[in-house]
C-alpha cells in the first residue's frame, strides 16, 4: 500500500503530460499542414486551371509523417512548457513534493515519457516518414514537373546510374565508382527507347565523367540482334555534369534508420561520400535524448526562476530557444557532412549539450 501513491501520482503526471504534448502538437501540425494547403493550392493553379482537391489532401496526408517527425521538437518543448505551467498553477508539483520526491523524482514520468516518445519516432515514425517522403517527391514530380536530369543508385549490386540526356535515355551499371576522378569501372551501358525497350548494349573498360560528355575506353556496343561493334575510345553525349555524381546520390532522410546502416556500407564500398549519411544516422539515433533535453530546459524555464513569467513570454522564450536549438542542430550537422566535424560529435553533441545544460541547471536548483 505504500507504493500505490507514488505509482498513481506518477500515472497521474504522465497520462496529463501526454495530453499537453499531443495537444500542441496536433496544433502545430494543422497549422503547418493550412499553410502547406495554400501553397500547394497556389502551385497547382500555376500549372493547371484545374485544381483537385483530392491530390491536394492525398499530399498533405503523405506528407503528415514529415511534418509530425520535423515538428516533435517543437511540440515538446512547448508542450512542456504549458504542461510544467499548469502545474505549477494549480500546485500540483507541490504535492509530489509533499510526497518527498526530489525534483528528479518528480519529472521522472515526464522525462520517461519522453524517452518512450523518442523511441516511437525513431521505430515507428521514421520508417513512414522515409517512405512517404520518396511518394510526395514522385508525385510532385509528375505534378509540378521534374527538376533532376540523372539519379544515381546504390545497391549490393554495385553502381546503377539513371541519365536523362536530350539524345538517349541511358541505365549505367558498374561494380565500382570513384568519385575522385568521376570514373564507373567495367560500365555496361543500356539505351532505352521511349517504351523502356533496349535498343543497343555498350560494355567499356571504363568510363569518366567530364564537362563534355561520358568519355568511354576500350568501348563495345552491341544491337538487339547481337552484333557487336568495336568503338575503341569515344565520347557519349550526357547533360550531366561532373558535380552531378555527388549531387544525386539518394537523400538520407529518404532512407529508415533500419536501411541505412547498410546503405552506408554501400557508400563506402562503392567510393561515394558517406559524411551526410551517417551523421544524419547519428542525429537520428540522437532523437530520444534531444527530445528528454528540450523537456529538461522546458522544466528549467517554468518550474523554477521563470515560474512566475506570463504565459506569452514563457512561449517567447521557448520559440527562441526551440530556434536556437534547431539552428544550433542543423550547423553541427552541415560541419559533419563536409567532415569538419568527427561524425560521432556532429551526431550527438547537440543532443548531449543539451541535456548537460539542462541537467545542471535543474541540479543547482535542487541544491
């Protein structure tokens, strides 16, 4: 019987705290999903007179995962901040410590919440996210209109190159890349007409991309009836550029964490820079103590010195800090991706900071 108060209390807590953060969050959402209504109805009117409604629902209901995974933050630390001042209202915080619960005692439904929630997104949320982003981008694709002339592959297979020239459409397969000298090895080279058909094959020692066009050595075409031509070095028109390579390489956020570790492997196999894939893998992994930091600082701001701040300036504060937080993330992450930054730092070391803060702060209060 003498565990039953402390074990209700703690239910009691997090059952509300889950309530004030879904509640900012479905806010968020919607206001962000008006927004993206407005501008999709505006693009739509751009391309045609005829604007479907259904198009427009079904994109912003593909594109909801995006939004839920990009606005969690947000949500959290808002939402901790109305939580933590309710609370604070209606003295309910004092009563756990009428319980003899010490300020870590006290959150520890919250922050254990938050740990849950963050697992859930990288689990559950991050999968359907990379899914649905790579739907939205091929029907925005087809809608608006597409801006990528090429689309590089990686598989276990080796390199698969997608190039869209004015001439040809061509599917470029090689076992190996380096992209130091923009060079496929031992290329096979298949020319599609408009219904996807082959029309010819074309195997070379190697190929390089230059400013000109594709630079073929030793190179070998054959037709559909199996004659084989010898074309020795040549130059394959392409719109393609050299910069291209690192271009279209696949967008780690287009990937789930369940993927792209071994999608990374393929990266480094295949000679193609990794950078930005495994610090956005680190960042992701990173998520729970992100979110249980931002929690933390919520905590700062209203439990303690802030406690007695109007509402409006305590939302003041949190959209600064929620800002800085972002862009703070965000600028570790670029210095990681162009490897000026160790990977494992440029992952973590946003989310850690973050909760050391925090964590010192609520701990010098408690003293």
């Amino acid at each position: 019987m003498k565990i039953l108060p402390p074990f209700a209390l703690s239910y009691y807590f997090a059952k509300r705290y889950a309530f004030w953060l879904l509640l900012t969050l479905g806010a968020l959402v919607s206001f962000v999903l008006l927004i993206d209504a407005v501008e999709l109805y505006r693009r739509f009117n751009n391309v045609t007179t005829d604007s479907s409604s259904i198009l427009i629902i079904w994109l912003l209901i593909i594109g909801l995962a995006e939004k839920i995974d990009l606005l969690l933050p947000f949500a959290v630390l808002f939402g901790s901040i109305l939580c933590f001042q309710n609370w604070t209202k209606t003295n309910e915080l004092m009563i756990a410590r009428g319980f003899g619960q010490n300020i870590w005692q006290a959150l520890s439904p919250v922050l254990l919440t938050v740990l849950l929630l963050g697992s859930l997104q990288n689990l559950v949320l991050n999968p359907i996210k990379s899914a649905t982003i790579t739907i939205q981008d091929e029907l925005k694709g087809a809608i608006f209109g597409r801006q990528d002339v090429g689309k590089l592959s990686i598989s276990a297979s080796g390199v698969w190159l997608k190039d869209i020239s004015a001439i040809d459409d061509l599917i470029i397969h090689g076992p190996s890349l380096s992209l130091e000298e923009y060079r496929i090895n031992q290329p096979v080279i298949y020319s599609l007409n408009e219904s996807g058909s082959v029309i010819w094959r074309m195997r070379a020692k190697h190929m390089t991309l230059t400013d000109e066009g594709w630079q073929l050595v030793g190179a070998t075409r054959s037709d559909n009836l199996g004659t084989s031509t010898s074309l020795q070095d040549m130059m394959l028109d392409t719109s393609m550029k050299p910069i291209d390579f690192v271009r279209t390489t696949q967008r780690p956020e287009t990937i789930s964490l369940y993927s792209l570790p071994s999608f990374i492997a393929m990266l480094n196999r295949t000679g193609l820079p990794s950078n930005e894939h495994r610090v956005y893998l680190q960042q992701q992994l990173a998520n729970p103590i992100r979110l249980l930091g931002l929690a933390m600082l919520a905590a700062c701001f209203t439990l303690l010195r802030f406690s007695r701040m109007p509402r409006y300036k305590l939302m003041a504060v949190g959209v600064g800090v929620g800002f800085a937080v972002y862009f703070l993330t965000d600028f570790v992450y670029l210095l990681g991706a162009n490897a000026r930054l160790p990977v494992i730092i440029a992952g973590w070391g946003p989310a850690i900071a973050i909760c050391l803060v925090a964590g010192f702060i609520l701990a010098r209060s408690e003293d």
